[in-house]
C-alpha cells in the first residue's frame, strides 16, 4: 500500500492551524501550491506573513534584554518568492520596516545563475521600494564561474550606493582562483539581436565594431581566467 500524502504549502503545523482558527473561526484553508491564486485566500494571506512577523519581533526583543544596542538584518530572497502567493505570504511588511531593522539585505543565486540582470537590479532595488533608504539597504552576490554575471551584478549593487555588498563565499572566490582586485568593468555588453530594439533597423558598423570589441575583450577575460587557473594549480601541485 503506498500512502500520499496531500500536497499543500508547509503552513499546516499545529500553532499555526490553531492560530488561523482562533483567528477567523474556520480552518486554514488548504493552498497546494506556490502558484496558487493569492485571490482565493485573502484570510490566508493577510495572516501567513504576521506569524513571520512577529517571530522576528520576538526575537529582536527578546535580545534587546541583554543587549539594547543589539543590530539586526533580514535576508530576503525574491527569486525564491517570486510568486504572486509567495510575495504576499513571505513578507511581513508591517513589521520589517526601516524603523525596526538596521538593514534589509536580498540575494537572488537563481537570477545570476540564469544570467538575469533585469531581475537581479529588481532584488538589488527591492528594499528603496519597501522605504529603506540606501544606507539601510544590501545585496548579496553569489560568485558563480565566468559566464555568469555576478560581477556586473555587484557593480549594479555598488551604483545604488547601498550599505554593503556581500560576496559569497570566499570559499568559492579563492577556488575558482578570481584575482584582485575585482575587474573594474571598462568592456562594454551589447544585446546581439537581428535588429536595434525598437528602432527597425539592422545594427551599423559602430554597432558591429561595439559587438566585436566585446566579443575580443571577453575571449582576453577566459584567457585571462584558464592562466590564473593554471597559475593556482601549480601553486597547489594538482
């Protein structure tokens, strides 16, 4: 016999059922999915987000007993909430405000892994829209390999003039073996599509040299990488 269980949203523990139902006289209703239509649970989705709320409150808190001057950070992921549901339902806004945290920080490892800036400088921007200022707001970069562009995705964090911009992980840094300092970004990226976007015409001679140039510069940055890699494997006898 093989027992399936049903497929609902981890929500279900017995606090929250039993906070749900003293709450609003019914229970929690059942949400299957991360896509599921916010529409439908409007109880559910006002009152998911307070139980995150208020834990993190409780925690805060409880550490300004001891601890007054205490500081405090919230990670927040939107490549992982990037649902209408999940944004609702993960984000306490009512209680992460620029009055009760030090520093909103995001990082998104599934927009730089897939090579999304558009959405990466969404994160990046994430808490200015949610009324932390930049000195209260961080991102934090996942160091992937070359092809990926976690390095313009660190300069897009730096031009906002946040309060930081965390690497992550020195770990993954030392064994890919980048150099320092970080490439300072003088080449220059162009979209290679058939047209100019929004113009109707096939790109010029200075679009095709802009597009050669980069193409030049991006071979001499892959060279640069494979010696720096031969270079540290010497170094470490492999």
């Amino acid at each position: 016999m093989v027992l399936r269980r049903a497929l609902r949203m981890p929500f279900y523990d017995d606090y929250t059922k039993a906070a749900f139902q003293t709450a609003h006289g019914r229970p929690l209703g059942t949400i299957t999915s991360q896509n599921a239509n916010p529409a439908a649970f409007p109880d559910e989705c006002a009152f998911l987000p307070t139980l995150i709320g208020e834990f993190t409150q409780a925690i805060i808190d409880f550490v300004r007993l001891s601890h007054a001057d205490a500081r405090f950070e919230v990670l927040y992921p939107p490549d992982t909430n990037d649902t209408p549901l999940n944004k609702l339902i993960n984000l306490p806004t009512v209680y992460w405000t620029p009055a009760k945290l030090t520093c909103f920080k995001t990082e998104n490892f599934t927009y730089t892994g897939d090579r999304n800036l558009d959405k990466a400088r969404q994160s990046i921007e994430l808490p200015m829209q949610l009324g932390f200022p930049p000195s209260q707001s961080s991102h934090l970069v996942g160091i992937g390999e070359y092809t990926t562009p976690w390095i313009r995705e660190q300069r897009l964090a730096l031009g906002e003039g946040l309060e930081s911009v965390v690497l992550f992980a020195l770990d993954q840094f030392c064994l890919i073996g980048y150099g320092r300092p970080l490439d300072g970004g003088t080449r220059r990226a162009l979209f290679m599509g058939g047209r100019e976007a929004g113009r109707g015409k096939a790109p010029g001679r200075r679009d095709r040299m802009q597009v050669l140039m980069f193409c030049v510069s991006h071979l001499a940055l892959q060279a640069n990488y494979l010696t720096q890699s031969v270079a540290n494997c010497a170094v470490r006898g492999c």
